[in-house]
C-alpha cells in the first residue's frame, strides 16, 4: 500500500513527530515498530546493525504502515543518502556533519537538480508514494524529503549558522551522547546533561530562525517534552532493546502484583 510524503507538511503546520529507533536489522521487528503509536520508525545504518538489504525491506514495512519512514546513514556516505530516497525514505539523517562543506556535499547527494545533483532513478520511491509519472515525482521530491544534518561537536556548533545556511539542508538532528563527549573534552558520555541545555536549546532557536526544522535523540523519554518547548519537532526516543525490556518491567510488575495497568499481551 502506497503512502504519499507527509514528514515535511506535517513538521511544516507545527507538528511534532516522535521516531522509534531501529537497531536491530529485522524486517518483522521494524514491522512491529510501525505498528505502536509512533509517528515515525527510523533505520541505524550508522550505529544500528541496518544494512542496504534491510533498509530496503524496513522501508516498505513502515511506509505499508503509513508511517513516516527516516534512515540514518553511516557517516559521510552520501552514496547511500540518495540510495535510501531512492528506495522510498521521507528523510535521511546524516551523522557528524562538521562543517558548511559536509553540509553542502550531503545536500547535494538528497536533491535535484539545480539545487543538488542527485542523479536520477526512484522508481520503488515513486510507486510507493503513489506519484504519477516521473515529471510530478522531479517537481515535488526536493521539498517532499528532508535531509537533516547532525550537530554533535563543538565544530558542528562553531558552523551552525553556516551549515543552517546551506540550500538543501532542511534541519537540524542533534546527537547529545555525541555532543556531551565534546563537551567534556572526552572525559564523559552522558546525553541528559543538564549544562548543555542552554546550547541545545539554542540549536532549536536558531534552526527556526533559518526556517529550517530540529530534530534530537532523547535518551530520557520524559525530557521529550521539554525539548518541544524548546522548539524541537522531530524526536527519536528508543531503541527495540530499550522498548521490549522496558515492557517486560511493566508485564513482570504486573504480574506480581505490583501494578494496576492492564496489559495486552497480543493474544
Ligand atoms: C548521539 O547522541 O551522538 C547520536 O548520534 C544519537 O543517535
Ligand atoms: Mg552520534
């Protein structure tokens, strides 16, 4: 079943949109993911075990879903930017984008012509979008996908006006486990830290400054709503780990007794 491109209209009117994180590399998993409540299901080429094979599978799984579909790419490969719009994804997350220059050369990986110079050949991506004819598919794709650029180092935050000011970069996706590394000189990993907040938040105020959307990894689901307050639109919040051993806790609990919720456990 085909699903046309909403990302971009529904983060256009001012919605927010919260992504489940997919790591691990199974189609039925990801099928799963589409399933719950989640706006979005997004595929972890860098970091994540997904490959060229899976993303093309997960892709169909989600979009079947009529969910919004993300990939994010391994770092500078921009090769596989276009592939993932080829094969039908709403937007790519490109990791590390350091520089005005990192920004451009992944910009010009995601759109056509005359903006980018993605070349030619999303037949998958036109059918299952439902797009009649390949003139209609070339009209609309550079403002149908997002390509949203990761600021996770200081020399992402030293470049942010620069790398906002980039043509074909829609937005913003902030790493903070990334981020707190650079932080603290590499002294420490820790993402909910509470003296990086202010630079967050500012991230948020000057991508919407530029016109452009932000996006970043929550890795404390309950700090997602004050990352919407902060204006951030596009919210990841898990992995399949994180989700099935947390609903586990919740099954377990309330099988002991513990907890008055009542679970469905599927059957
Ligand atoms: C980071 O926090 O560094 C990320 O890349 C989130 O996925
Ligand atoms: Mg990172």
């Amino acid at each position: 079943m085909a699903k046309p491109y909403q990302m971009a209209q529904q983060l256009s009117r001012g919605d927010t949109l919260l992504t489940a994180w997919s790591s691990l590399p199974s189609v039925d998993l990801v099928d799963q993911l589409a399933t719950t409540e989640f706006d979005a299901v997004t595929l972890d080429m860098q970091h994540g075990g997904h490959d060229e094979k899976s993303v093309w599978d997960g892709l169909l799984a989600i979009i079947n879903r009529q969910k919004c579909a993300v990939v994010r790419i391994p770092v500078g490969r921009n090769d596989m930017a276009s592939r993932a719009l080829d094969m039908g994804a709403d937007a790519i997350i490109a990791p590390m984008i350091n520089s005005a220059e990192d920004a451009k050369a992944f910009a010009d990986s995601m759109k056509f012509p005359p903006l980018g110079s993605r070349s030619w050949g999303a037949p998958r991506a036109q059918s299952l979008r439902d797009v009649e004819g390949g003139n209609a598919f070339l009209k609309s794709a550079n403002k149908d996908t997002l390509s949203l650029a990761m600021i996770e180092t200081r020399e992402a935050l030293a470049a942010l006006d620069d790398i906002l000011s980039v043509e074909g970069i829609d937005g913003v996706f902030v790493g903070p486990s990334d981020l707190s590394i650079a932080w603290t000189n590499g002294d420490s990993v820790d993402p909910t830290r509470e003296d990086m907040m202010e630079a967050i938040a500012l991230i948020a105020k000057k991508a919407k400054a530029a016109n452009k959307f932000a996006g970043i990894f929550s890795v404390d689901p309950s700090d997602a709503p004050r990352f919407t307050q902060m204006g951030f639109q596009f919210i990841a919040l898990g992995f399949e780990t994180g989700l099935i051993s947390a609903g586990a806790t919740q099954f377990l609990a309330a099988a002991k007794g513990g907890k008055e919720t009542k679970l469905d456990g599927g059957y």
